[in-house]
C-alpha cells in the first residue's frame, strides 16, 4: 500500500515509473548525496523507460507474432542468402513510413516467418502497430465472419496496422471469398499501409495460386511505391526481376 504522500500523488497522476523510483531511492542510503536535479532526472528516466516498456508490451500483445524473434539475433551466416545491408535497411523502417510492401519468397525452413516476425518486433520497438495473420487461418476466419457479423470489424482491424504480416501465403488454391478478400484487404491498404508476405510460391506463380485470370498479379505496383522481394534460399541479387525496383500497376488489379 502507498503510505508516503508523495507516491499517492505521482499514483493519482498515473506517474507509476517515477513513484516506483521515488519510493527506490528514498529507501536507498545513496539518496542523500543526490541533488534535486539528479533526483528529477532519475524519476523522469525510470517514467520514460516504464512508459516505453509498457507501450512495447502492447504493441507486441496485439502484434501476436508467431515468433519471438529479433534483428539482433538474425544470423547472417546462414546459407539462404540473406543480404545483411538491405535487411538492416529494412529493419530501419522507413519503408514503412513510405508505404511500400514487403515479399519474402523461399523454401520450407530458410526463415522466412520468422525474419518476418523480427520485422515485426522492430517495428513495434519503434512504435509502429503490427498484425500478424497466417493466410490459411484468415481466410478461414473471414468465411465464418462473413455469416455472424464480425467481417467489417475483422476488416477494420485487418485495414488499421501500420504493419501487417501476411505468412503462408499461396499454400491453398483460393476460392472465390478468399480471392475477394485478398482483393479488399490489399485495395485498402495501398498506399496507405505497408504489407509483408511470406510464401513459399514463387511470385510469378502466384496467378496460378489465385485461379482466376481476371486477377493480375504483375511484378509491379505504382511507381511511387516500390515492393522489396527478397528471394530466401539462394544469393540476393537485385536485378530487374527481383529487388528494390519501381512497380507501376497494384499487384491484385482485377481486369
């Protein structure tokens, strides 16, 4: 229980960071030998590390990443080809701020959800919101929201991360609902939110994934908004084909 006046005050403000400070260094016999300056400064530190840390926790709670996984734990040395420079590029997040996509193509086990995931984790670190979703269990979920209700609300959610993680990606011919809402949740978030897809299907299989020829899947998106394909499995190259390149047309245009 708060005994002291000044923790009653500072837990009246919502100042949990700074009273749990106080209350350390009044206890402490160091105290004494801190100015108020230094007192101020180490309250408003612990406040602001209680604060981040409580935002990180939220953020990863509603992320719900498959992964617990980190940049700093990537290892480079493994043989799938994955780029240090323009990984850490991407783990800069300014793409994110550009609104630009994100694919990671490769075999069964090079990783390719969990760089996502540590994607993912960073973009949180830097206050970004992430949502992570397996494609099967979506699509699946989506089915049965569409009888109960909760579809435009799925939807909403789907819509407002800065940051979603679609993993699985092409592990099932869609149907005719899945290809709608493939259509939707991409046609919405177009430049205004970025993407990362994981799949094991290479892109330019991908039409066959959709089954339905009135959906194109180009290798590019509108000029101002770049994809990076990142193909896991063998050396990283960035050609025209596969790279950092300028698409002109949104890869899920119906015609």
């Amino acid at each position: 229980m708060l005994t002291h006046p000044m923790l009653d005050q500072l837990a009246k403000l919502g100042l949990s960071g700074m009273a749990q400070a106080f209350a350390e260094l009044d206890a402490s016999s160091d105290a004494a030998t801190l100015t108020h300056a230094d007192w101020l400064g180490l309250l408003v530190d612990r406040e602001t590390t209680h604060r981040r840390d409580k935002r990180l926790t939220a953020r990863l709670r509603y992320a719900r990443l498959r992964h617990h996984a980190v940049v700093e734990d990537i290892d480079y040395r493994a043989p799938r080809g994955l780029d240090r420079g323009l990984f850490q590029k991407l783990a800069g997040g300014e793409w994110i701020d550009a609104h630009d996509n994100l694919i990671l193509c490769g075999p069964t086990g090079v990783g390719k959800s969990w760089l996502a995931c540590a994607l993912g984790h960073k973009a949180c670190r830097d206050n970004r919101s992430v949502l992570y979703q397996r494609v099967p269990k979506l699509f699946a979920d989506l089915a049965l929201a569409r009888g109960d209700g909760r579809y435009a609300r799925i939807m909403r959610t789907l819509n407002g991360a800065q940051l979603l993680i679609l993993d699985d990606w092409g592990l099932d011919p869609l149907d005719a609902g899945a290809r709608r809402d493939l259509y939707e949740i991409l046609e919405e978030r177009y430049d205004r939110r970025s993407t990362i897809l994981t799949s094991q299907v290479p892109v330019d299989k991908w039409h066959q994934v959709i089954g339905d020829p009135t959906f194109c899947l180009p290798r590019r998106q509108a000029h101002r908004h770049p994809s990076v394909s990142a193909a896991l499995g063998h050396r990283i190259s960035r050609p025209r084909s596969c790279g950092i390149e300028a698409p002109r047309s949104r890869p899920w245009q119906q015609h």
